[in-house]
C-alpha cells in the first residue's frame, strides 16, 4: 500500500520513524496520545504544500460493488446494502497518510452540506486500532461515519492500491465515479457531481422543464 506523495514524503517518514520509536519505547497510551496530535498539528499546518489535485474520475470498470460489512468506532455493523437509495462516498484512509488526514476538512464540510439529502460519507480506515482512529476523529472534529477494516481485506476486495482512494456510489449502489489521491471534496464541481447522482433527479428536472 502507498501513500499518495509529493511534497509531504518527508511528512510520512517523520510520522512513520516517531511511531515506531514510540511503540519500541512505551507500551502504554501516552506516547502514541502524543504521536497522534502531533502527525495532526504538523499535517495540517502543511495544508498549503499537500496538493487536493487528484481527480475524481468516471469509473468504467465492469464489475460489481463489492461487499463492504464493518463495525463503526461503537462496534455497531454497516453493510453497503443498507445505504441503497442514498449517493454514498466511500474513502480509504489511514492515519499515516498525509493527504488522507488533510482531505478530511474539506469531507466533513461535503457531509455537512447534504446532511439533509440522500447521502452518506464513509470513512474506511485500514488497519488501526479502534482508539486511534477515535483520536484521530477527536481531533479532527468530523462527524461522519468511520468504519474499522482491522484486516486490510475490505480494502483489497475494493482494489485499494493508494491512499487515500474513494469511491463515488449512486443510490442503486453502482459505483459511478473514483478518486485515487486526496480531493478538494466541498468543491463546486464535486457537489456538482453528486447532485447529478441524486435519486429523483430526472423526475424533478422533468416537471422544471
């Protein structure tokens, strides 16, 4: 698995050399309470250098949405099934990645614009542990659904190569679009793009016209 690059590589061997010194040094919480907040404090004060330029492309693959049954930060399960009838992002992230924690902003302000629409913003994390990620959204302030793939498998049936990747579903739970790389998601052209998908739409264009 990679991280998407560029300019903050020397963000991901910082964060990658301190956490595993602390995880040599401590067993306990504190050290990596502190490893946390600080790869958060240092990410997002290098907003302006982690470029938002990945695009999110029409996705022409002809398979089926794979399955996705995680448990969220309260050990509660979701199941893609259930969020048929919704426009539904799908992201993969990690902590150790960059360009994932600076993206999420920008997501939680996407998730925040449709909270009274069909749509449902869910964060996959690959592989850490259930208080890191809760530490993580602490510190972050987003409010959208995180889900824990501790195995790495639900990122390698969704052919999760970089991060972060995301996924764009329409309501009968195609996949429509993707985005390998981080993505300015409160764009214009991104609400754009998910009004397009909305459920009803024709009907509502068709009356309007």
């Amino acid at each position: 698995m990679f991280c998407c690059a560029g300019p903050v590589a020397w963000a991901c061997s910082w964060s990658c050399c301190f956490e595993v010194l602390c995880r040599q040094l401590v067993r306990g919480g504190g050290c990596v309470r502190l490893f946390t907040a600080i790869t958060v404090a240092i990410v997002l004060s290098t907003v302006q250098v982690i470029s938002l330029a990945a695009e999110l492309r029409p996705y022409d693959e002809q398979w089926e949405t794979p399955s996705l049954d995680l448990p969220d930060l309260a050990g509660k399960q979701h199941n893609i099934d259930s969020y048929r009838g919704q426009v539904v992002l799908v992201n993969f992230w990690a902590s150790w990645c960059p360009p994932c924690v600076v993206e999420m902003p920008g997501m939680q302000r996407l998730a925040t614009a449709f909270r009274d629409r069909p749509f449902s913003l869910i964060a996959v994390n690959f592989r850490e542990s259930r208080s890191t990620v809760w530490r993580f959204r602490k510190l972050l302030k987003v409010a959208f659904t995180m889900l824990l793939d501790d195995t790495g498998a639900t990122a390698d049936t969704w052919d999760v190569q970089v991060y972060p990747t995301s996924y764009l579903l329409d309501a009968q739970g195609r996949i429509r679009y993707v985005a390998r790389g981080a993505v300015e998601w409160d764009s214009e052209e991104i609400m754009q793009r998910i009004e397009t998908l909305m459920p009803g739409r024709d009907a509502r264009q068709a009356k309007l016209d």
